[in-house]
C-alpha cells in the first residue's frame, strides 16, 4: 500500500485527466491501479472519455459561490438570490464551503458522464441528499409566514449541475420552530425550493451540534485532541452528547423514511451524520446509501482516543460507498477500521465477513469558468484597476481564510515578519493583505484568537510600517465576489497556511484567475488540495516559520519561466474539474457499487434454513454432525477496539456456556453421532469437550479418540516430516521480532498468528516470512502453506479437513460397529479456504471423482495414547459408488476382525461406503465467512447457538412425542 497519492509510482491508466501529477484512483489501495472494475466498466468509461471532456467544456457553468466567495456578503447563488454574509449552513467545512469538483474514476477511466453512462438518459434519477444544514437561510415573519434566503454554496451548485438527477435536500433549517403550524408553514415554504426540513430542538441542537460535533470531532478530526482543562466538562458530558448526537441521527432517518422511494439515491454529509447510514440501512437495507467526509479524517493513532470510536466506525461502514476528498483521509480511515474494528481492509475498500464497503477518494474542485467570465465583467475590470493603482510598485501577497485555529493564520503573519526582517530591503516593496472572516465569535478560543492576529499584525505594523505605508492590510469583514475576483486577479503570490484542512478551495480559485498574470501558490502540505496541486505550488509546513519566510523570498523573485511552468500545472487541473463532475461521479460510482455488491451477493450462500434443516433431521435414522471448534462453538470475546484486544483473553479458546445443555442432549441421542473437527491441539479439545459423548478430531483430523477413549492417528503413512526444524527457525525469527505475535507447533503443522500484533507491520512480517520459507525450508518440501486473515500455517500436503473425514468416519463405523447408513449430515464451521474441502466431500450432487483424495493412498490407524503412527498394514482407496451397502462394509470388517484393537488396519473406504445421503439431507454451513463452497451460511457463533438450542428442543419434543405414543400403543 503506498502512503502518497501524488508521489507513488502508479501505471498511467491511474492519472486522472490534466494531472501531471498522479492522483490516487476510486479505489486507494490497489497496487495494481484497484477498483473493482470489470472490463465492462473500463471500456464503458474508455468509450466515454473523450466525449466526457468535451461536455464538460461545452456545459453551461451554473453560478455557483466558492470557498472565500461564500463567506462574503453580496455572493450569489445559482438562482441569483444573494445570500447572507455568512459561512453557508451549505458549505461542507473543510472542503472550503464552495467549491465543487470531480471524483477520482476507475483505472484508465476519464470524466464519466454521470448518468448518461447508467442509461439513464430521458429519465431522472431521485437523489436525497441529507446534510446537516438546508442551503437556506429562514427568517420567520408571521405566525405562519417565513422568508427564505438561499444560501451559496458549491454543493448546492454541483448538484444543480447534474443534467439527469432529481435532487432533493434534507436538513435542519438552522432555525427553532416548536410550534405545529410554524413546522407546516415552514415545511411548505421549503418544499418550493426542493428542501426538507428535520426539526430540532433548542436542546438537541446544543447536545448534538453545538457539544458532540463541534467541541469533539471536529476537532479531533483537525487533530486538535480531545477537550481538556477548562473544557473537561464536556468530556464529563460526553455521553449525553453522543447519546443526542444518536438521537439527532436517527431523527435525519425518520425524514428520509417519509420521502424514500425505491431506487432513490441517499447521499449523507459530513462528520454531523456518521451515525446515519447505520440507521438507514436498518430501516431498509436495499437502500442505495453514499456517505462523505468533507474534513480530513484523522490517522487511527488520533481517533483511536475517541470514546464512541467503535459504533462509529461501524456506523459508517453499513453505507455502500464512503468518499474522502484525498486518498490519505481514505487511508487513513481503512486503517483505522483494521486496526480498531479488526477488519480486512482490501484494495476496494473494507470487508466485513464478505460484505464490502467501498471505500474511494473524490478530489473535489470548483467552476473556474465563473471565474474566468467575473474577470471580463466592468465591475471587476474596474476593481481590477483601482487595486493595481493603490499597490503600484509594491508586490501583492494574499491570503483569506475563516478566522478559524486551523487555518494558520498567526503562523502565517510571524512569518512574513520574519521574511522583513531577514529582507529589510522588501520592508516597502510588498504588501500582504490578509482577509480573515471571524466565524464563532461566541466561543472564547476564537475570542481569543482574533486577539492574538490583532496583536501580531500591530506589531508587525508598528515595526515596519511608514507614514506612506504599513506592510500588512487586515481586514475582519466580507468582500463580494466580484471584489475577492479581482483581489485574486492582481496578487503575485497567494498564501495558504492552513494547519490541517480537508482541501481549501483558495488555492483553486486563485489559480482560476491567474491567466494572465501567473502568480505563485505557496501551499500547506497539511491542506487536502495539497495532493492535487503540489507539484505547481510550493509547498511548506506552516509550523516551521523560517521555512514559510523563505518560501516566499523565492516566491517573489522567482523567474518568470518558472512561475510560467508552476502555473501551467495548476491552471491545467483546475480548469479541467468542474462542478458537476464531483456530484455525478460519486452517485454514479455508488450506482456501480451497489450492482457490484447485488453480484456478489448473488454469490453468497442463503441463510441456513433451520427449520428445514431440523425437520429432515428428526426425519432421519442416522444422523452425523461435525462442527467446528473456533469463531464457531466459542464464547465471543467483547473487543473494546483496543489495539490487539485482550490478548490472553481471545487466545484462551472456550466452549460458549450457553450449548452445554444442547450439546449434552444432541450428544445423548443413541441416533446422532457428534464430531468436533478443529485446528486446534489435541488438549484444548480435551479441556471443553471432555463431558460430552462425542468424537474429537484435532489438527484439522489428524488425532482422533472418542472422548471415552484414547488418542489416535489418522495420519497417512511414510508422512514427511523432515522440513520441521528448519520452519520452526523462521517463525521463531519472526515471533521474535513481531510483537504480540506468537507462533503453535503441532504435530503436523506450525501456525504463526499475528491478530495481535500492528496489522500492517504484521502483514509486512508475514510477507517476509513467506519469502524466507520459499526460498529456503520448503522450497522442495512436500508441504502446504495456508494463509488465514492474521496468520501463516505450514502444514504436510494433504493434511485438510476433507482429506481426513474420510479416515474418521472409517475409524467411527469400525469402532461403533455403525450398520444404519447415515442419512443425514450437518456439517458447520468457520473453515479456511483450504479446508472447505470437507464441504465438497459430503455434498451428493458432486460426483465422486472430484472429491478429496488421500495423498499417499495409504493410511493407517494407531490408538497407542501417544498417538504417533504406526506401520500396521494398510489398504490403499479405490473409487465406488457412494451409496454402498452397509451389509458390504459389514462383511469386509468381519473379514479383518482378527487384527488386535491396539493397531487395527481397515479398509478406510468404510467411511464414505456407510453414507446413504441425499441433496435434501445433507446441510453444509459457513460461519461468518460468505465467501464459501459451504450451501449455507450462518453470520456468528451466536446464530449457531441459536441454532443448535432450536435442534436439541426440537429433538426433545420429538422424542417426548414419541415415548407417549409407545406408552399409548402398549396400554
């Protein structure tokens, strides 16, 4: 996994169009470009890529405000209603409120034209979008009378953007409104301007917004920490505030319930609705759910201090598709979801017991065509004018941001103070005009703030300034659009400082209106736009002064081809995104998502149907089960998302304490035979199993004893051992030096795990232990390695599961002298793939010379307590009908009677010659494992609990039934 989206060594069909640099792909982790595509999509999209760039040049540029534009008085939205000077309720945080842009596409994909390539053309597709905020502004005027001001910002204009979509917004009104009619006057008010109010009172409002997601995750996600010292008391509040933050989610739900149709499009927003795809995917879960962060999103190192961090997670993963604005944010929260949750992340995305959520990065961006045509209006050519004659003969340098702690704001300032000090001779050649709009002027550290930038600015003023001039002009207040696109149009070098920030669309918008001029961009490595501009930009880390005070000396005396070469990159990749693309791109790839998932879907086994698997099994005369031990007959470990978990406590494997009781009747019924069949070592077997009446089959068959009898071998003869010393070599090597890792030698395989260990340095190690082995001890031995999720295990070929049953049932009906065929099987676990073989073995629609065959051919069986083989004699297997009489197998037991029971040699065919099964008897399920040759499945040991509680009723019903009738029929 590369950690760099512009700087790993990606194939070309990687880059979207106009990056010089390369920009990570929909799916982030793909060595080998990712994505789920098929052929299919690539030569849908391959198909469409040139007529793709030419719509996005043709298409009308809706009006649309941007990221400084939208918190600035006299800005328009798309409708030409002017909105409040204000930061939009509309503009998603970080993504700087108000841009748009395109997602990132599929390997070798371009622009995709949205819908047009679902086949949707000449019919709109409904899409929901729910945010926290409605993109408007009401102001309550009678009892039922309201005013609405539509609020800019680029969201709403990318969707008014989207030629084939019926968009729909549902949000809080930002306003309180208790009353009935007020709602319904409100409610009607908003419906004419396609928005959906969700009514929230005083007290949720402050709990929710105000408390769990201002004052914890949107810090914590800027990587300003949790609360502490005068704020402590609202981690005291914490639970209050989460359990509101649930409660304010899930009233977002109810609304979409009451306007959800099917096929609809649900389209979640931003860290204030983590916990609604959890909820709508409960309500219904065909329901087509995106969710998108426009922060950054935080490593797991960070967000694994967050109390709520497990339902969270897992909240966001029931959506089918979860955008990030840069493949690090999307990095990060696969990570996060490894290393927490304990999921597999893959290079789509992450994996939950074979459910995906996809996961991708969508650059957004912004309409620099409007842009381009503000700066041909009167208006700004005139601004223009009077901009260039106020600052003649002193370079311009620019910044504007919210008056927010992320934006870098005093770190910028100290270091233009120190670029004068250290340049004296610049002290009245350059001027930097700051624009910093205070946002919540309520909260004491932005009080405190805007002291700090106060302070700086007359000092720097003081030390610096003449009577003529002063070196940095601050202004506190909002400017109109056609003011910032000419402020934009006359600086020579723009500043962006931003310690941490989902993208900041400044950046863009400056480039918008740098055609002629070709200003520099001095960029925070810390700011999303960062990955897609850093090549033209100069990047800088905000924190270190004296590097930002010498970035920008050579801003300004850069030479003029390289300020030509800079530009042409970033003027490149800005023109070329536009608004719609963003919007039609994300809906459209989860469109893909969901009918990618309906196919695998598709793929995964049915739910196991218990009761007709009880039914046929009470109807049966000779039932076998065999069921797994581990994730499968254990009792659940509660993970409280701890790095590695409570290591001595998962390791430690227990029989659930809820089957003893099943277990103990099933076991009792003189017409069922119970085999426990696991990897596990013989002792641990012996330990949980012990009380019962049953078979115990450990190290995947090779050791087998009734729990009333001792162990014995089902190991084939002349099994080659040699490799076993070298092996335990290496995986002492590797536990050495993986901490929490761990490693079992049994008797014919070596198991290294690494669950507990760091998921990534684990896999790394695991890598290089595989290469280790290859390379040396087993290069030319006769062994099978088999990769599990967390772990490595070198095993003998041959040593499966479904290789051994064969032997086990032999050794069961020789020694139970078994004469009825079994005529039911039930066979349950949580397999590995290279055992699953077992399934296919007792699966009648197979025919039989695709089944398991022994390696070697031969086999013998000795009950000797230490359980090591023995040379008895032995018989090799010959292909035959399944369905054998049993008198036959009778017969060939009688004719080897003779042999001592201390190292008795049989025919192992008798194992598969006693089964009479037929398809409708013969129940094989997976558990928590969808991807399985298994005909069922069930999700969690818990279902097998539950499972196994209903058979050994039923068969204690059943059996009660049947002693009255035999007490009935005697009187």
């Amino acid at each position: 996994m590369t950690s760099d989206a512009a700087g790993s060594p990606r194939s070309t069909s990687n880059r979207t169009r106009g990056d010089a640099a390369v920009m990570p792909t929909s799916s982030p982790f793909a060595a080998d470009g990712g994505g789920a595509g098929s052929p299919t999509r690539v030569e849908r999209m391959l198909r469409e890529r040139e007529h793709s760039r030419r719509h996005i040049l043709a298409s009308d540029a809706n009006a649309m405000d941007t990221d400084a534009a939208s918190l600035f008085a006299g800005s328009f939205a798309a409708d030409g209603v002017q909105s409040p000077g204000r930061a939009s309720p509309a503009n998603m945080e970080d993504a700087g409120g108000a841009a748009t842009g395109h997602a990132a596409r599929p390997p070798l994909a371009g622009s995709r034209s949205g819908f047009r390539r679902l086949g949707l053309r000449g019919m709109k597709q409904r899409l929901l979008v729910v945010a926290n905020r409605l993109p408007v502004s009401a102001n309550r005027r009678g009892e039922d009378q309201w005013s609405l001001e539509i609020s800019a910002g680029g969201l709403v204009s990318a969707l008014l953007g989207v030629k084939d979509v019926d968009a729909k917004w549902i949000g809080w009104a930002g306003v309180n409104v208790p009353d009935e009619v007020g709602q319904r006057a409100l409610t009607r008010a908003l419906a004419e301007k396609r928005c959906i109010p969700v009514f929230l009172d005083e007290e949720i409002v402050h709990q929710y917004y105000n408390g769990y997601c201002n004052n914890i995750l949107w810090p914590l996600f800027h990587y300003l920490g949790l609360p502490q010292e005068d704020r402590l008391a609202t981690t005291r509040n914490f639970e209050s505030q989460f359990d509101a933050y649930k409660r304010a989610n899930q009233m977002f739900a109810d609304v979409v319930y009451q306007h959800y149709q099917e096929g609809d499009v649900i389209w979640c927003h931003d860290y204030h609705l983590m916990f609604l795809p959890k909820c709508l995917k409960d309500h219904d879960s065909n329901m087509k759910v995106g969710w998108f962060l426009h922060t950054p999103f935080p490593s797991s190192e960070i967000y694994r201090t967050l109390p709520s961090r497990l339902e969270l997670l897992r909240s966001v993963l029931c959506a089918d598709l979860v955008g990030f604005h840069t493949y690090d944010y999307a990095r990060h929260f696969v990570s996060a979801c490894t290393r927490i949750l304990g999921l597999e992340g893959t290079p789509e995305g992450v994996e939950d017991q074979g459910r995906l959520t996809r996961v991708a990065a969508f650059p957004i961006g912004i309409d620099s065509d409007r842009f381009k045509r503000a700066l041909e209006l009167p208006a700004v050519k005139r601004h223009i004018s009077e901009l260039t004659q106020r600052f003649a003969g002193r370079k311009v340098m620019l910044g504007v941001d919210r008056l927010d702690m992320i934006k870098g704001i005093p770190q910028k300032i100290l270091a233009f103070e120190k670029f004068l000090e250290e340049n004296p001779d610049w002290n009245d050649k350059v001027v930097l005009l700051q624009i910093a709009v205070p946002t919540r002027t309520d909260v004491p550290e932005y009080q405190k703030l805007t002291s700090q930038v106060h302070e700086i600015v007359g000092r720097i003023n003081g030390r610096f300034g003449t009577l003529t001039a002063v070196p940095i002009h601050h202004l506190d207040r909002s400017l109109d659009f056609h003011a910032l696109c000419a402020l934009y149009a006359v600086t020579d070098v723009a500043l962006v400082t931003s310690l941490r920030d989902g993208m900041n669309l400044v950046s863009y918008e400056y480039v918008a209106c740098q055609g002629s001029k070709k200003g520099v961009l001095i960029l925070s490595e810390f700011a999303g736009a960062a990955q897609s501009l850093g090549a033209g930009a100069i990047l800088v880390n905000p924190w270190n002064i004296t590097e930002v005070a010498d970035s920008v000396r050579h801003a300004l005396t850069m030479s003029s081809d390289e300020r030509e070469k800079r530009h042409r990159h970033n003027y490149a990749h800005v023109t070329t995104h536009t608004a719609q693309d963003w919007a039609e791109n994300f809906v459209c790839e989860l469109n893909d998502t969901v009918a990618e998932a309906q196919l695998r879907t598709r793929q995964v086994p049915p739910s196991l149907p218990s009761q007709t698997a009880i039914q046929q099994y009470l109807r049966s005369k000779n039932r076998l089960l065999i069921l797994g031990f581990n994730s499968t007959l254990t009792e659940p470990v509660e993970s409280s998302g701890r790095r590695g978990g409570d290591q001595i406590k998962e390791m430690e494997l227990k029989l659930h304490p809820d089957l003893k009781g099943p277990l103990k009747a099933l076991c009792e019924d003189e017409h069922t035979t119970v085999i426990v069949l696991s990897g596990s070592d013989r002792s641990v077997l012996d330990e949980n199993f012990g009380e019962f009446k049953m078979w115990l089959a450990a190290e995947h068959g090779m050791f087998l004893r009734p729990t009333h009898g001792d162990w014995m071998t089902t190991m084939p003869e002349h099994l080659n051992m040699d490799w076993v010393d070298s092996v335990k070599h290496v995986f002492e090597y590797f536990t050495e030096r993986t901490p929490r890792s761990h490693f079992e030698h049994r008797e014919t395989s070596f198991v290294w795990n690494y669950k507990y260990a760091d998921v990534e340095f684990g896999r790394l190690q695991a890598r290089d232990m595989l290469q280790h082995l290859w390379t040396g001890p087993i290069s030319n031995a006769a062994v099978d390695v088999v990769q599990g999720s967390r772990s490595v295990e070198v095993r003998s070929v041959g040593v499966t599961k479904g290789a051994a049953i064969d032997r086990i049932l032999g050794e069961i009906v020789h020694s139970e002298n078994m004469v009825t065929p079994i005529d039911y099987v039930l066979c349950v676990g949580h397999f590995l793939g290279k055992d699953e073989d077992i399934y296919v073995f007792f699966d009648p629609e197979y025919p039989s010379e695709s089944k398991v065959k022994p390696e070697g051919g031969s086999t013998s069986l000795d009950r000797r307590p230490n359980g090591r083989p023995s040379n008895g004699r032995s018989n090799s297997r010959s292909s035959q009908p399944r369905t054998q009489k049993p008198q036959q197998a009778v017969a060939e037991r009688s004719s080897s009677s003779s042999h001592s029971s201390a190292s008795s040699d049989h025919n192992w065919r008798e194992g598969s010659s006693v089964l009479d099964l037929k398809g409708e008897n013969y129940f094989s399920c997976a558990v928590g494992r969808k991807r399985s040759n298994a005909r069922y499945l069930l999700n969690s040991s818990e279902e097998v609990v539950s499972f196994l509680k209903e058979m050994a009723t039923a068969t204690a019903d059943f059996q009660s039934a049947g002693a009255d009738y035999m007490f009935l029929d005697r009187q």
